[in-house]
C-alpha cells in the first residue's frame, strides 16, 4: 500500500511516499531555517505563507522521485495535528482536496504519533523483498525490524517532552512529560543565550563536540568547568528544563560586566535580543568559554532524559526503547541512553537522523497503522493546534 504523506505543522513542508508504512519511497523536505533564523526562531505567519508557496511543488517532487503516479497511491495523509493552526491549514487543505480530486481515502495524523512511527521507516532501497513500489500488497502489522512491544518511548522535540508506555499500535500511556520548556525549545533557547544561533539543538552539538575534543587535547586533562543543575523531580517521570535554561542565563549575564539593553532590529540584518550577543561578548572577553557551557548544558539536558527513560523501562519491564523528535537526531543523548540500557539488555532503537526532524514519510508510516484498519477521515476534519496523543486513562 502506496501512501502520500504530507506535513506542515511548524516551519518545514513535507511530503513523502511510504510503502506499506515502512519503506520510503521518495521523502522531501523544504525547510525554512534561513528563513526564520534571522529572527532567532519560527514567525508563525511567515511559516504559512511559506507553506503554502512549498506545499505543490513539495508533493510533484515526491511522486517524481518516487516514480509513480496517482494511480499508484492508495491513501492521502497530512498531519492535522498538534502545530501552527495556519501552517497545519495548509498541508491538511491540499491532504484532503487531492484525496478528493483522486477519489481517494484520507486520513488525518498526530505530528507525535508521527514521530513516533518514524522509527518504523527504512529506505526503500533496503535489500527486501517487499521494498519497491511494484511490489505486491503487503497488510502486515509486523515484519522483521519492526520495534518491539511493550516499549517506553521518549518524545523530544521543539514542543513536546513525553515519556510514553506504547503496550501495542495506539494504545498509549502517559507516563511523564514537561511542566515547562519541551527539551528542544531549552536547546533552544540556550543556543540564544549563548548567541549560537536556530536552530538551536545542532548548534549547542556542534559547539559542545569542538570545546570537548580541545578538552581532550589538553595535555594536563582538564575538566568542564561550568556545572549546572538538574531538576530530577523524583518519584515522578515529570521533566523541567526552564531551571537549566535560568542557570545557564544567569551565568552568562554574570559573566558580562556590562550588560546590552535590547537593540532594535538592524535594517535588513538579524534580529539582536539581548541575550543573543551575551554568550559571544563574554566569550571575546575571554571571560566565558561558550563551547564548555554548551557542553555543560548539554550534559545536564542529556542526563535527566536518560535516567528517566532507563528508570521507565525498567519499572514497565519493556523490550525496547525509542527516541522520537527532532531531539532523537542528539548523538549525546543516544549515547548516554545507550549506556544506560545496555547493562539491562533493553534495545534502544531511533531513527536516522532525516526522519528525527520533521519529515512527511512518518506522517505516511502511522497513517498506514491506522488504514490497515480501516480509519478514514471525512474532509470536513479541522486543524487541531493543541491535540495531544490520545492516551488511555489509567
Ligand atoms: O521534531 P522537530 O523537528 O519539530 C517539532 O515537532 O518541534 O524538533 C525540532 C527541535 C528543535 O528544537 C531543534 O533544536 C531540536 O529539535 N534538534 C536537536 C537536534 N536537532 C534538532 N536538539 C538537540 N540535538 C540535535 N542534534
Ligand atoms: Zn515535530
């Protein structure tokens, strides 16, 4: 089963064709980072308008790539949920006018429960028998490679922390998400504060691998100077990052003698908050070392989710553990959880890092779960900015 998957709920256009909700057929992104970065983060109406100038050509491009037409496709998805309303309205208007005009089934999809089925997707070109897009129909809710259930997954992207149990395909429950900051809006803000730029997740990687490989090369073995505090929170599987993202402020802001007030936007150049020179001017006073403070923050983020999840799945006796968001691409945060499993013989599986930030071939992969049982959406289905993933109450 050929589906077309479409997603548009923050700044990037998507959409990909995904076979039997596994192997990707064609999966193109247009991103809009050079776009927003000059503000130092999304503008929501500059992420619609830009949606919309994407979305066509987007979807031509994956049916070219893909090599098919629209009598190969079997179902339209498109995220419908959580997300920028006027962003979301985009994908999901042309998701279901093209169900419509090719008298196909639609389907709505939860940008998280995407997320999660992105640990689902392989390339196509992946040696199997079922991979190809003139293959014969395959309706299987289980091949070789599929995670495994029970499993804990750890969502972490720009909007959402949630530590969820999955017992089966949507049967979710929640058991712990954020009281404040998601993780990837800490990354961040934190890249902000210390002037390494949107987004802010590769950058504080990038920053804190340099400052640690100059570390290691030191010939008298230094140590990261900089400490900050984790919030465990503990008898709950709860997070909070707007702790770390203080601390980490007031070390800047301490370390800068003379503080900028906010500067007006520069004609035609980037947009300068206060916080954004205070990590680099602090820097070139030699005062702070913003690599080893990345490093830092990066440790202490990386930490809390690891112990978390392992305490998770160990409490939930799950086979597996996944990594879910545009978090998921964080090698640190791979590794450190790796470690932690590994001792307990729990698989952790993630995505490659192309299906971890927003991507439509995981809308077309959960879409495939819940066609396989018939699902359909009728096309008056609305955008639902603050959707959550529907978990059983317990
Ligand atoms: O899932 P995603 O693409 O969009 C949302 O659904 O929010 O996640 C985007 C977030 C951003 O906050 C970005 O900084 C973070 O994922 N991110 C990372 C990395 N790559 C992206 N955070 C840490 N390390 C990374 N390598
Ligand atoms: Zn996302």
């Amino acid at each position: 089963m050929l589906v077309l998957g479409i997603e548009s709920s923050c700044d990037e256009t998507g959409a990909a064709i995904v076979k039997d909700g596994r192997y990707v057929l064609a999966n193109v992104v247009a991103s809009q980072i050079e776009i927003h970065e000059r503000y130092g983060g999304v503008v929501p109406e500059v992420a619609s308008r830009q949606q919309l100038a994407a979305v066509l050509p987007v979807i031509e491009t994956a049916l070219q790539q893909a090599r098919c037409s629209w009598e190969d496709i079997s179902a339209v998805a498109a995220t419908y949920g959580p997300g920028l309303a006027g962003s979301l309205l985009v994908g999901l208007t042309v998701g279901k006018t093209l169900a419509l005009a090719h008298d196909l089934p639609f389907l709505g999809v939860n940008h998280l429960e995407a997320h999660i089925y992105a640990n689902w997707l392989r390339q196509a070109s992946d040696a199997d028998p079922q991979a190809g897009a003139g293959a014969e129909e395959t309706a299987c809710p289980y091949l070789p490679g599929d995670p495994l259930f029970p499993l804990v997954c750890l969502i972490v992207s720009g909007a959402h922390s949630e530590l969820v149990l999955i017992r089966d395909h949507a049967d979710y429950l929640l058991l712990g998400r954020t009281r404040d900051d998601a993780a990837g809006e800490a990354f961040d803000k934190v890249a902000r504060i210390l002037g390494l730029g949107y987004p802010g997740g590769p950058a504080i990687q990038r920053a804190a691998r340099l400052a640690e490989e100059e570390l290691r090369q030191q010939r008298s073995p230094l140590r990261n100077p900089y400490h900050l505090p984790r919030a465990w929170l503990r008898g709950t599987y709860d997070f909070s990052f707007s702790g770390l993202k203080t601390a980490m402020l007031h070390l800047a802001e301490g370390l800068v003698a003379d503080q900028q007030p906010a500067r007006p936007l520069p004609s035609g150049g980037r947009q300068i908050s206060r916080y954004t020179t205070m990590g680099s001017e602090a820097a070139r006073r030699g005062q702070v070392h913003v690599g080893l403070l990345a490093a830092s923050f990066q440790e202490a983020i990386v930490d809390v989710l690891a112990v978390k999840t392992r305490l998770a799945a160990q409490e939930y006796h799950v086979r597996q553990v996944l990594l879910a968001g545009g978090v998921a691409a964080n090698v640190a945060l791979r590794a450190r959880l790796e470690e932690e499993l590994r001792p307990l013989g729990i698989q952790l599986q993630y995505p490659p890092i192309e299906f971890c930030t927003d991507n439509a071939a995981m809308v077309a992969a959960a879409a495939f779960f819940h066609l396989l049982h018939g699902e359909r959406h009728d096309l008056d289905l609305d955008v639902e900015p603050g959707l959550s993933l529907p978990f059983r109450q317990e």
